[in-house]
C-alpha cells in the first residue's frame, strides 16, 4: 500500500501524536523529516531522517538522533526487531498509521501504512447509575500490597511479607484463604480462579494445577479479561498472550487491567490513560496511579502519587469512568482492583485491604 503515499507530499505530514495529545510537531524541511519520539529499549530518541530523491518504494536515511525524556505515551514511535513503527501522524486532515523497515545502513522503507478512522470512539458507560456509585467499604482482615479478581470471584492478593521473588501470595475465600509459595509484585486472576504473577525480576509466572508454571517475557504488570485474554505491559510495550507467545501491541506501560472483551487499558508512565479501540491507541482524559476493570465493564481508577511538603504521600482518589468522564467517589487507595459486580476492592498507603459494595 506504501505506493499511494508516493502521492503524498511529505510536506503534508503536519504532526505526529505524542505526549500532551499532539504537542509535537513533525518537521519536514529542505528533504528532512524529524521524529520528537521515538522509544527503543526503554529509551527515547529526537531523530532526522533524510528522504531519497525518487526512491521506490520510499526510503529515508537516518541522519541523526539524540536522546530525550520518556514521555511515557503510547503514541510515541517505536523502534522494535528491525520495525519503525509510528502509531499516528497526520497527513493532510487524515490521521495514519506508518511502518518502516530498517534495511541496514540507516536506511528505512516504508513498507506499510493504514488510515486510522477518523470517527470519533464513543464510550459507553459501565452499567448501573453511574450518578449513585460510592461504595459502602468493608475493612477485611488482610493487609496487601496489590489484589487480583477473577470472573468467577476468586480472589488472590499479595501480602506485606518480604519473601524471595517478592511479597507473599495469597489465596482469599470463605474458609480464610491459604498462602502459595513463593514470591510477587504484582497480580491477576484468570476466568477460572487461577493467578499469573509478575515478580520482583519482572518474571511471568501462572498457577498450574498447583504449581508456577515460568513463562516467556518480563513485565511490569499483568491484567486478565472475563474472556481468559491475558496482557502485561512493560518497558518495551503491551503485549498479549496468544497461547504461545507475547504479541507487541505498541506503546509501553506501568499498569494494566482488561475489560470483559479483552479490552486492555493502560497507564503510562506519565500517569495518562489508554485504551485500544479497533487497534489504535486512545487516550482519556485524567490521569491514574493504578487501573482496574470488572468483568461487567466497569473501570477504576486510583489518583497517581502526590506528595505533600514534609514529603509524605498524599491520600489517592478513586474515581470511575463514567462512560466520558471520571466521578470521584468516596474513599481512598493506593491500588484497586474490580470484583465481578462492578465494585472496587483497594489497599490504601497502609496496606490496608478493603472491599467495596
């Protein structure tokens, strides 16, 4: 497809998407273009690319670059296994995606690109009233530095333990629960009950018929949908597992969850919120410290980290997404998770754990 383009001016790629939605220009003067971001192994770069006088299909040369700040977006370029991916720029007044292929002495062609609908994405409000939603909170007697829920209820949670690998991990049901061996920093819980971890090195692990089972890749966090679809973000991108291995979705992330579609929704590491709607990135508004979505629907978020004047943290928000904005509810938290009915469960800055009804 990267033919039609050869009828495009360069001259007409006006912006690229990055952090501050479009703050960024592209720049394409006297035969050169200039990315604002592009991130490569955790790192970002400003970078000029020089286009080939009548090449076919079209080339650029990398003609120079320099490191700046992660702005932590999700629309910023990526440079992954050979692939310059840009996930939206502007080309007259439509929006589109571009691939280009490193062939080797800075040298990249563009081999793909697609037209990013221009339609505005509508998002639909979670069921229930979303004008009568603070939750009644029911302190439980655990404390835990981060909680997963599954479709079916079950809840995992991982304790303030100081154990190898992480913090202690933990099973709650009606009987009390039962303590899992080893250790954890971060959790979810699959359709059918079971728990995938992330762990102080960033390991992946799930629970198979009693046991951690090792999986491929590292990450940051890990969010499980109501339809089994299992996703973590990391420094290098989002990813989803497709039953063999991780599938790159772009961007990168410090937090995940995933709606009851296999939605994932995201924060960067600028605290913005994300989801993917029909394979493109979209920004919300807010920002958030911690994310959570039921398998109704329903999605929460936590206030990111402030910190007062003597240095102490700051109480976190909590808010829900009413379909176009977030409500503020009653209560506080550091991290929340969402059980089955749509209501939050959190731990607060003193590793607290409490239910929402």
């Amino acid at each position: 497809m990267w033919w039609s383009l050869n009828r495009i001016s360069l001259a007409a790629l006006l912006m690229l998407a990055t952090a501050g939605a479009r703050a960024q220009l592209v720049e394409f003067q006297q035969g050169v273009l200039t990315l604002p971001e592009i991130v490569s192994s955790g790192i970002a770069y400003r970078a000029e690319f020089r286009i080939l006088p009548d090449s076919d299909p079209m080339r650029f040369e990398l003609i120079a670059s320099s490191t700046v700040d992660v702005s932590g977006s999700l629309l910023a370029a990526t440079f992954q296994e050979g692939v310059l991916r840009v996930p939206e720029a502007l080309v007259g007044n439509d929006s589109y995606w571009l691939e280009f292929e490193n062939n080797g002495n800075n040298i990249f062609t563009l081999t793909d690109w697609g037209q990013i609908p221009p339609t505005p994405v509508a998002f639909h409000p979670a069921p229930g009233n979303p004008g009568d939603i603070d939750p009644i909170w029911q302190r439980l007697p655990a404390f835990a530095y981060d909680i997963g829920i599954g479709a079916n209820g079950a809840v995992w949670v991982i304790g303030t333990d100081p154990v190898p690998g992480g913090f202690g991990i933990y099973n709650l049901n009606s009987q009390g629960g039962f303590a899992s061996e080893g250790g954890a920093i971060r959790i979810d819980v699959d359709p059918q009950g079971n728990p995938w971890i992330v762990n102080f090195d960033h390991h992946i692990y799930r629970w198979v018929n009693g046991f951690w089972q090792r999986m491929p890749g590292e990450a940051l966090d890990i969010g499980i949908g109501a339809d089994g679809s299992v996703w973590v973000a990391s420094f290098e991108g989002i990813y989803f597992w497709n039953g063999l291995d991780w599938i790159n979705a772009g961007g990168s992330g410090s937090r995940i969850d995933v709606g009851p579609n296999g939605q994932p929704w995201v924060l960067g590491f600028s605290d913005r919120i994300y989801t993917l709607i029909d394979g493109f990135w979209q920004q919300l508004p807010g920002e958030g410290g911690d994310i959570g979505v039921g398998a109704d629907g329903s999605v929460w978020v936590v206030a990111p980290a402030e910190f007062g004047w003597d240095g102490l943290e700051k109480p976190r928000g909590i808010f829900r997404w009413n379909g176009f904005d977030w409500e503020r509810v009653y209560g506080d938290a550091i991290d929340i998770s969402v059980g089955p009915d749509g209501m939050p469960w959190v731990t607060n800055m003193f590793a607290e754990l409490y239910r929402g009804f």
